[in-house]
C-alpha cells in the first residue's frame, strides 16, 4: 500500500511546477492531480495496516476522521454546485 502511494505521489511530484502545469494545460494538471483523493485513501490504508500488528488503532482514526471530513466537505460542495 505505501509502495502505491508512493508510486502514484510521483507524477503529481513530476508536474508539481509552474512549467509543466503549464504544458499540461490547466484541465489535464487537474485531473491528473485528483490523484491524490485516492492516495490520501490508500495512504490511509497503509496506515491502518501497519499499525494493526500492534493493536493500536489512535493514529489512523483520528487521520481517518479527518480525511473523512475533509473528502466529505469537498463531496458536499461538489453536490451542491
Ligand atoms: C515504498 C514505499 C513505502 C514503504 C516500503 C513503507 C513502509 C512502511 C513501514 C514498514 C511502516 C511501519 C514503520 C513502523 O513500524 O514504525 C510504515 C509506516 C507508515 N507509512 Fe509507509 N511506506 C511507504 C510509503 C509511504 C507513503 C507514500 C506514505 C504516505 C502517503 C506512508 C505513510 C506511512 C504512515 C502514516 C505510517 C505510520 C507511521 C507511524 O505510525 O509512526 N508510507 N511505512
């Protein structure tokens, strides 16, 4: 799961600057950059996972619920537009 994040951080890492936002054109950059609406799940998962082992589930909730408000809030002003 970290390896994926990682793997799919590194195009929006590659574009990350005035240049290739640029080149890529302002719709492409942020379709390829909504990427990380699904790494910060993946991520998440990754969390959990690692911490599972050791039976402590603190760190990932209270990162889950805050992800979850944040996606929720984005969702929410998505729908209603
Ligand atoms: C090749 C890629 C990666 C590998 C091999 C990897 C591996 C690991 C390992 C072994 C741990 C457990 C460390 C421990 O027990 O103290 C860990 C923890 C963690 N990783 Fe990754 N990881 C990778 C990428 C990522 C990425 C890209 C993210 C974020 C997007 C991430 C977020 C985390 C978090 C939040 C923890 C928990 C840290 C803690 O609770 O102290 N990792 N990872």
């Amino acid at each position: 799961m970290g390896f994926t994040a990682w793997v799919l951080l590194v195009p929006l890492a590659a574009t990350s600057f005035n240049r290739a936002i640029k080149a890529l054109g302002a719709p492409k950059w942020q379709l390829l950059h909504k990427l990380v609406y699904a790494i910060s799940v993946i991520g998440l998962m990754h969390f959990i996972w690692m911490h599972a082992g050791k039976n402590s589930f603190a760190g990932p909730i209270v990162y889950g619920a805050i992800l979850a408000t944040l996606l929720g809030w984005r969702g929410w002003k998505r729908l209603r537009r």
